[in-house]
C-alpha cells in the first residue's frame, strides 16, 4: 500500500504519477463543488481547473502538517470563491487540454451532465437552502458547505481554510442564525 | 439553532456515483504536462562540445574559440550543423511551445507566477540561443 507522502515523492519524479491522486480524489472535490455551485458545467470546470493547478504547484506542495487532500480542498474552495467573485466565463478548461477523442470525451461529459443534472433536481430542499447560502459572504459559505454539507470536523475545515478554531467556531454560529433567517424567509 | 443546525446536516445531498469522463480527464492533464516539460540532456552534447573547444583553447597555443569552431564546421560539417543548429533550433521552437501551453492550461497567471512555473523551460531556451549565437560568430 503506497502512502500519500510516497505517492507525492513519485509525483515529483514523474508527472505521469498524478493520475493516481486524481482518480484518487477528483470524485470527492467534484462532488464537494457540486454541492458549492448546484450547476454541472461549473462544477466540471472548477474541478478540472482546480486539478490543473494542484499538478503544476505540485512540486511545491510540502507536508507541514497538511494533508494532500486538506491541499486539494484548499486549492478548491479557492477556485469556488474565484468562479464567485468573478462570475464570468473563462474559456473551458476543456477546450484548454488535449483529448485523445474530443468526441468520446464529450459523450462520457455529456452523460455525466445528464445523470448528475437529474440527481440535483431530486434534491430540490437541498438547492433552496444552497441558493440561499450563496447570499451570504463567502467566508460563511466555505464554513458552512465544509461543515454540514461535506460533514467534515471544525479540525479539517480550519486547516482547509487555514484558520484557528475559535475563528472558525463563531464563524459557524453567525453563518448558521443568518442561513437560518434567509431559509425562513423562502 | 440546533434544530436548524441538524436539518442542514441531514438533509439528502446530492452525491455522486460514478464520473464517465474522469479517466480521460486524467489522461489529457498528465499527458499536457509530460509535453511540456522536454528533457534538456539532448543539449548536453553540444555543451559537451563546447566546453572540449574551450579547453583546447586553454592548452593549444594560439587557438579561439571561434577559431576552433570554424575548424569544427569545416572538418565535421553536418555533425556541427546538427548539434550547434538544428537541437537548439528545435529545443527553442519546442520549449517556446512549451511556455505557450503551461501558460494556457494555467489560464494566463500573472508574469511572476508564470516564470515561476517555466522557469527550466526559458533556461533552455537561453542555453540553445547561447550555442546558435557561438556557432555562428
């Protein structure tokens, strides 16, 4: 069983390596940017943009007490709030990168896209709420997505989101009161 | 509060099973990545080459560099024209490339955060453009 410092270490030898930590992790951050954007095709381009950063800084990432994964969380919330702030269209990180068959790429997207755009409209609670806490600031959707959505610890969320927990906590509470005032106003 | 708190925690999320295009995905990223960084050990033999003249000019008496190089060209044509123009010709057009497409697939970063990232990338760019220039002097 390779562990994740030995995967990293051969990452850095050979690019070729980072396949394993994608197939490794693209499936949860996809999931936890879906829950963040409630949209298929901004989900697929933030995932991808967040896994094309994380392979070109991968030669910096070190472990100083943070995990891969807590890494690759950061770098993806970061990309969230950036698609946030900004909310214009980049070109498709899919017409930046090369397929071996563009058109089967397209079919296997396109049949993700239906799959998943039928799972979100069976969750239709799920998307009141979540369009509701996108009218909140931003650091109050990080911690709230992290923490109820994502159900992670306030230890994790606060190495994602490089904070103490004393922070993070009342973070949490003032979020929370001002989620649930906008949710009672739907 | 806490009721509300709960709610959020149990309420159906939507999740996922199975992605169809991640392992293309996957592919195409590595496989971006394998292109843009070019071995430079191809340059080392006309490296190789040069730093053998530059010795010779330390221990033959009256001999430059130039002098030297010029020799080389007319004693061994195309293995001079090979090392000294066409692999720097050929690093410079692919490793320009390269830049192109770090630059691209990283979605135009700011110039600091782009040399970071390419750096090895315009060194051999530089070194290539060192032996065309020595060559042809």
């Amino acid at each position: 069983m390779v562990t994740e410092s030995e995967l990293i270490r051969k990452i850095k030898d050979n690019p070729a390596e980072f396949s394993a930590i994608f197939n490794l992790y693209y499936k949860p951050i996809f999931g936890y940017i879906l829950r963040r954007t409630g949209n298929f095709d901004d989900t697929a381009d933030i995932a991808a943009e967040t896994f094309i950063r994380a392979f070109i800084h991968i030669k910096k990432f070190s472990y100083r007490g943070v995990s891969f994964k807590v890494w690759l969380y950061r770098i993806a919330t970061n990309e969230v709030n950036m698609f946030f702030r900004h909310q214009k269209k980049q070109q498709s990180v899919f017409d930046r990168v090369d397929f071996t068959d563009k058109t089967l790429f397209n079919h296997y997207l396109q049949q993700d896209r239906e799959e998943l755009e039928a799972e979100l409209q069976q969750h239709s609670q799920f998307l009141e709420v979540l369009n509701a806490l996108k009218t909140l600031p931003e650091k109050y959707q990080n911690v709230i997505s992290l923490r109820y959505f994502e159900g992670k610890d306030n230890k994790e969320i606060a190495m994602i989101l490089n904070m103490n927990e004393g922070t993070l906590k009342s973070l949490l509470s003032r979020g929370v009161e001002m989620l649930r005032k906008k949710c009672n106003q739907i | 509060m806490e009721n509300f708190e709960e709610k959020l925690a149990n309420m159906p999320k939507p999740e996922i099973s199975d992605l169809k295009h991640q392992d293309m995905l996957a592919n195409a990223l590595v496989t971006a990545r394998d292109k843009s960084v070019l071995s430079g050990w191809w340059l080392s033999v006309p490296l190789y080459m040069l730093a053998a003249l530059l010795m010779k000019t330390v221990f033959v008496p009256n001999t430059t560099l130039i002098s030297l190089i010029h020799e080389l060209t007319r004693t061994q044509k195309y293995s001079s024209l090979f090392f000294f123009v066409l692999v720097p010709v050929v690093f410079i057009v692919l490793n320009f490339m390269a830049v192109k497409r770090i630059h691209y697939l990283s979605g135009n970063p700011q110039t600091m955060k782009l040399l970071q990232m390419v750096w090895f990338n315009l060194l051999i760019i530089v070194v290539s453009l060192l032996l065309l220039i020595i060559y042809s002097l």
